[in-house]
C-alpha cells in the first residue's frame, strides 16, 4: 500500500495508477501511448489480480485496451519475461509498469501471443504500424484527456498547472491587417537642364547646318557647256589661246573628216559638171543626125 501512494505522488514519466475507494487491491495503471509509435496518442489500461502469494509470486495483468501487439493475445494476456520466470520479490507495480511500456516501444515478435501482428511486423512494418494506428485510434484514443494526467504533472513528470484536459485546437491565423485607402500623389520629378539624368534623357542637339554648297566655275563650265559668268580667267584664256604641240586625237579626227568632207564636195561638183556638158554634146549631135 506504501507502493502506491508513492506512485500517486510521484509517478513515472507517462505512467499513472488509479485505486478503488472500496477496495485498495483493485487497482487499474494507465500507461500513455509512446512517441514515435504507432500507440502514440492512445491510453491504456493495464487491470491488476494481486493473489496470496505476492510479492513472492507476480501477480496477474493484462490489457483492458484493445491493442494491435504481437506480445498480447486478443483477450489482453501479456507475454513479458518479467511477469513470469524473471519475476522477483522486490518488482512492484511501477516495474511492471514501466516493463509494459518498454514492451510498447521494442516488441518481441519470436515470442509472440498474437501471431498476426507477429508475422505483419516481421514482413511488413508498414502495414503493421498502419493497423496498430487504426486500432489505437478506434479503442485507446479518448476525445479528453485522461484526468488522471492532468494532476500538476505532464507526461515528463515536471511540474505544471492542473486543471481540466481540453482538446488541442490550433490557433486560427489572424486576418491581415488592412489600412485604409489613402491617395497619395508623387510630384512629377524636377529635372535641371544641369542634372546628369536631364543630360541623358534629352537628345542630342544637331549640329548647325552649314553654308550649302557653292559650284566651282570648272563644274559650271562643265555643266553648261558654257564660259562661267563673269569670263574665264587669265590662265584659262592662256591655255586656250596656246596651241598645243600635238592635238588631241579628237580633233585630229575631226580635222581630218573636215578636209575630206570638202574634198568629196569639189569632186561631186565637177562630176555634175562633166556629167551635163556630156549631155548636151550628145544631143547636139542627135539634132545634127536629124
């Protein structure tokens, strides 16, 4: 009876015990369910048959739970070392507690009481941890947490404030803050005709245009075939004036056809000549044959 009302007082980290009034054997350990396994979240309830013979000989559990484990049968018989040859006189409750809670953590599939989840968790751990979590949420998982957890101390066993379980809600996100519509206006940007940004903006002025472009005499002479106004200039009357020591083959040619031109004209002449006075000796002598 000392055992246990130190467990109440005190007891192990996830590990709680709970008595009748009417009788102080009948006593009901609830162990939370591990994390990081598939029993996490859940709470079971370990049943206690203390006989005569104890604390010689151990006394009788099983699981009051459903629970999806190769070490406990279908009617919630325990397969553990601890509670049969391994069994010492000086183990109490809380170690046999505490031993189950291992059990929960390493299962012992080579001696196993439930040979479904033994053959499941040796071929495929997987599906075996997907129909523990089924059968951990169906018959371990309470919508409240047990009160007994909520006495002073969490899981860890560390000291904190009691008072009755609430599911856990995760918090709703606040909406976004809103402000209120302002009109804002931007002054347009003051640019200086000085500032490096202006410069670069404005375009680039163009040049001034130049004086347009005057004829020289040469290409007006060129052009019109003609003296440009005003008279040719002193060198340029030299160089016309001076005869050149050979002529250009141009006016040689047209030198030449001028000469030949004149001379074809005088033989054409006399040939017309000669032609007619032909013609009227010729007829002079036909009258005279008359």
């Amino acid at each position: 009876m000392r055992e246990l009302s130190q467990l109440k007082q005190s007891p192990p980290e996830g590990i709680r015990v709970v008595t009748s009034e009417d009788n102080m054997l009948d006593v009901t350990g609830i162990i939370e369910g591990p994390e990081g396994t598939p029993y996490a979240g859940g709470y079971y309830r370990i049943r206690f048959k203390f006989t005569e013979e104890f604390p010689a000989a151990p006394p009788k559990c099983w699981f009051a739970t459903k629970i999806f484990h190769p070490n406990v049968s279908g009617q919630g018989e325990i397969c553990v070392n601890t509670l049969k040859k391994d069994w010492k006189p000086s183990f109490g409750i809380a170690h046999i507690l505490v031993t189950v809670k291992c059990l929960l953590i390493y299962p012992n599939p080579e001696s196993a009481l439930d040979e479904e989840a033994g053959k499941l968790l040796l071929e495929d751990y997987e599906s075996y941890c997907a129909r523990a979590r089924l059968i951990n949420s169906v018959h371990a998982t309470p919508r409240t947490r047990p009160p007994e957890f909520d006495d002073g101390k969490g899981a860890d066993g560390e000291e904190g404030q009691a008072g009755p379980s609430r599911p856990q809600q995760s918090a709703a996100p606040a909406p976004p803050a809103t402000l209120p519509p302002h009109s804002i206006t931007l002054p347009p940007p003051q640019l200086s005709a000085a500032s490096p940004r202006y410069k670069s903006m404005s375009p680039s002025p163009l040049p001034p245009l130049s004086q347009p472009l005057q004829s020289s005499p040469a290409n007006t002479m060129s052009m019109a075939g003609g003296a440009p106004p005003g008279g040719a200039s002193k060198n340029e009357k030299d160089r016309r004036t001076s005869p050149a020591p050979l002529g250009p083959a141009d006016s040689n040619i047209a030198a030449g056809s001028g000469a030949g031109a004149a001379a074809a004209s005088g033989k054409a002449i006399k040939r017309t000549a000669v032609g007619g006075m032909t013609s009227a000796e010729k007829r002079k002598k036909a009258l005279k044959r008359l």
